[in-house]
C-alpha cells in the first residue's frame, strides 16, 4: 500500500458505507476578525427570521465600547397597526414638546407623526467558546473568527422620554397656574391698599411722625449710672428730673 493510499484509508471506527468522498484544505483569515460580530436576537422566533424587507436600514456602532444599535422599519399600513397608539407612541421617538391646553387646539390638517421604526440595543456576551465564519470558494474553506458575540434586544427608551415629557407638561401648566394666582393676590392687595388710602388714613399716617425734633440731655452722670447697674437697679425705674 502507497503512502497516498495509507493517507485516504478510514479509521477503524469508521463505517464501512461512509465512503471518503472530497477533501478540501481549510484556511484561517484575520482580516476582517477585529470587525466581525455574532449577532444573536434572543426575543426573536426563529421561525420569523429578519429579511430584506424587516430587516435593519440603520446602524449605530461604539468600537471600543462595543455597542449595537440597529433601526428595525415598522409597517405602519399593515392593517394590523395601531395608528391611535402609534401616534401616543412617536413622542418619544422626536424632540417635540407635548401639547397642553396652554398651546390651544391641535390643528387638525397637521400631519402626525407615527411609531415607525424599533431601536434594537446591544448587550455582550461573554465568549463561553469561539465562533468562527467560513466561506467556500474553488474548493476552499476560509475561516475568521468572530471578535465577540453581542445579543439585540427591543429598546424602550421612548417610553422613558414620553414619561419626562408628560412631567413637563405638568410642570408648565403647573407654573402657568401659580403664576395667575400669584398675580390674583398681588392685584387683590393692591386693591386694598387703594381702599386704605383716605383722608383720614393720611391724617393718621402723619401723626406718626414727631412734631418737635430735639437733642435729648442727659442728666446722669457716669458714677450714678455705674452705681445703678452694679444695684441691679432697672434703668426703666429711674425717672427723669423735671
């Protein structure tokens, strides 16, 4: 027996009927391993795959932090789609603020905006094992591996931000209403202090003030002072000489 006929003969395990059929060499490629990712999508039925049509039309990479966000475009004329709720939803998908009864009525030829697109989000996985991508050509196995496995799961950030926007809603029609109590109160007493002013109200006022203005003189001396403070002697007993 040759040395290429020794090299072809199956092990001793082997079936009998599990004929050798082709051979293929197999090459390691790290061109593309410091940019390729496994992307697994844990909520996902596997028996609804992402295609052309669902699949992704935007992505957002972070490199050194190795964050996935990818943008999923939702069917909004399929007859399954809530455009009620579609609406509610789109305000956290924009920058506007939310309406109030301050703003008056909506106009109803204003074009609304609508929930059409899901934020996938990343979290990585700690590498349990190595993956690899092969691809075949001319009868060729080119392996690279994969630099990390990250898993997408649906974001629901937008419901955080119709939140913050509904507190502040709330807060601006809350500081409208403090605003017109507080200017209510403040022509309230301005109204009174109309009412109070009067003639007699302006007689009263002025015997307020001293008629006479004149030096005061003092007719204890320093000793006598002394001795009253020593005696515990209340100075409010001490009557003035006439």
């Amino acid at each position: 027996m040759s040395l290429e006929q020794e090299s072809k003969k199956l092990p001793d395990f082997a079936d009998e009927g599990d004929e050798l059929v082709k051979e293929i060499p197999i090459y390691l490629s790290q061109r593309l391993a410091k940019y390729l990712y496994l992307f697994q999508y844990p909520v996902r039925a596997s028996g609804c795959p992402y295609n052309q049509g669902s699949g992704p039309n935007k992505a957002r990479i972070k490199p050194i932090s190795q964050l996935i966000e990818l943008e999923l475009p939702i069917d909004t004329n399929t007859s399954q789609y809530n455009r009620e709720r579609g609406e509610e939803l789109a305000l956290g998908m924009n920058d506007k603020a939310l309406r109030t009864a301050l703003d008056g009525e909506n106009d109803a030829d204003e074009p609304k905006d609508l929930l059409d697109k899901q934020i996938l989000v990343s979290s990585l996985i700690p590498n349990a094992t190595n993956y690899l991508a092969g691809v075949l050509r001319n009868d060729e196995m080119h392996l690279t591996p994969f630099h990390g496995v990250v898993q997408l799961r649906p974001s629901f950030k937008y419901l955080d931000k119709i939140d913050e926007k509904h507190r502040q809603a709330t807060k601006k029609v809350s500081d409208e209403e403090n605003k017109e109590i507080l200017a209510k109160q403040k022509a309230e007493l301005e109204q009174k202090a109309k009412a109070l002013q009067t003639p007699e109200a302006d007689i009263i006022f002025n015997r307020m003030f001293a008629s006479h203005v004149g030096d005061l003189e003092c007719t204890t001396s320093v000793s006598e002072y002394l001795d009253l403070v020593s005696s515990n002697t209340s100075l409010r007993n001490v009557k003035a000489e006439t």
